[in-house]
C-alpha cells in the first residue's frame, strides 16, 4: 500500500543498508592500510626482559646458595606475564586473518547489492543485507576461542621454559607436568626422574642431552664413549645412535641437580641445628 503522494507505507530504514559506491572506496582505501601480519618481533624484546631477569634470579640463588628459598610469588608473576604477552600476539593475528575474511565478503556484498532507494526499500526491509559488525563478529566468534589461543601459547617454547624451570624449583625430580616438554624422554626411575649419569652413576654436573632421543648424559663420559665407538644410548632399552653434534647443554637438567643438592644441603644443616640443640 503507498500513500497519497505515492510513497511506501512503511518507510521504516533496515538496520543494516549497502555501503554507497563512496563509502565502499573509503571502506576500501582504508583497508589496504592494514597490515597484512603480525610479527613477533613486536613482542620478543619484552619477553626476553622477562626470561633474561628470571635466569638472573636464578643464577643469584644458586651463587647464593639459596635455591630451596625461590620466590614463587615472583617467578609465578613472570609466567602471567609471558602468558598475556603471548595471547595479545595471537589475538593480534587472529583479528587480521578474520578482519580481512569479513572485508573480502563484505566488497563482494556490497558490489553485488542493489542501489538503496524508495523503489528497493521493501526489498532492503525483507532481506537486510549484512553488516560489517555482524559479519566481523560471526567470523570472531566462531573461529577464535579462548580454547584455540590457550592452545597455541601453551605450545611457546620459551613459556614452556618459564613453566618447567617453575616446576623444578618445587620439585625437582618430579617429571614434568607439560605433556609437549623433552622432559617426557628422560630416564625416569620409580615415578622420578634420574639426576645421575647413565655411565659415571655421579651426579650430572654438566650434562647434555640427545636431540635424537632426549636422553641426558654427563658430558666427558659420553664423549669418551663416542670416541670410543660405541654410539648407542647408553640408556637401557634405547635404540638410537648418537653422535657428537647430537648433544646439546641441558640446562633444564643442570637446574634440577642444583635444587635437589641445595634441598640435600638445607636438611643436613636442619638436623645439624636440630641435634646441638
């Protein structure tokens, strides 16, 4: 039904209208200016702040000798921050990947859709076209989860790094926790990891480990094993062969050691007290 002066009855705008063919080159213009990827770099300097203090941390402890008192408030904290570091980055790539997506779709509909005027209103008013906030919030919603992003930055190595020397402080021969880590491939004993040297049957001091197998040895034994001949694992029921350019410093390994003795070191002092008193 039209009215006297012959326009629509009802003239009611749809929520969401094409963008004019002016719009749609400034929608354009302005996003050719969005960059294309996000690089890491953007966040590397500040994550390696926060690894550098924590190593510092832990190099005071050790030459302090006060490993058994690890600030866990602080490395705790160091942790968080990485974590949020690493969660923008991935949110910040994850909002280009479907900005981009939902613009793409958003020109096609555009150009595709009819001029927006008195004659195409009942048109518009029955099939709204879509608009740019909805279609850029169905693509967030259905592709990025708080799931997904947990699932990427758990797989960062330098905060699986900060996590597992977090975990050795508190218990270091626990295996850890962190089903990804190498820690999986150690000798583990009666549901504790071996702090001592497949070969020397000493404590590791500096040990080094197999890229191929994961498996840690004390450096000097297992070189003069190698050059021996003898190139297998010397770990019971590994079937790899090693070279030397196989072996790489575990400092991971190292730490545990050190924790373990410093923890050695406060009980005796303890009993020490606990007798002359």
């Amino acid at each position: 039904m039209e009215t006297l002066d012959g326009l629509p009855d009802d003239l009611r705008v749809p929520e969401s209208i094409p963008l004019t063919k002016l719009l749609l080159n400034k929608f354009q213009r302005e996003a050719s200016q969005l960059p294309s990827t996000a690089s890491k770099s953007d966040i590397d300097s500040d994550i390696e702040t926060v690894i550098r203090d924590v190593d510092t941390y832990i190099d005071t402890l050790v030459n302090e000798e006060r490993l058994s008192e690890a600030n866990f408030d602080y490395i705790d904290t160091c942790i968080q921050v990485v974590e949020r570091l690493y969660e923008a980055y991935q949110l910040k790539v994850a909002y280009m990947k479907l900005t981009k997506a939902a613009m793409d779709d958003i020109r096609q509909v555009a150009n595709e859709a009819a001029d927006f005027n008195l004659n195409s209103l009942k048109q518009f008013q029955k099939n709204p076209p879509l608009g740019f906030d909805l279609t850029l919030n169905s693509y967030y919603s259905s592709i990025v989860t708080e799931e997904s992003i947990t699932k990427t930055v758990n797989k960062e190595p330098k905060l699986q790094r900060l996590r597992n020397i977090r975990s050795i402080l508190e218990n270091p021969e626990d295996p850890l926790p962190d089903h990804d880590s190498l820690d999986d491939e150690l000798a583990v004993s009666g549901g504790k990891v071996s702090l001592k040297d497949p070969l020397s049957l000493q404590f590791l001091e500096n040990p080094v480990r197999s890229r191929k197998c994961g498996h840690t040895y004390e450096n000097r034994p297992i070189l003069l094993q190698l050059r021996n001949g003898v190139t297998h694992c010397p770990i019971s029921g590994c079937h790899f062969d090693l070279l030397v350019s196989d072996l790489v410093p575990d400092s991971l390994m190292k730490l545990r050691v050190q924790v373990f003795k410093a923890r050695q070191l406060q009980k005796r002092r303890l009993t020490k007290l606990e007798t002359v008193m």
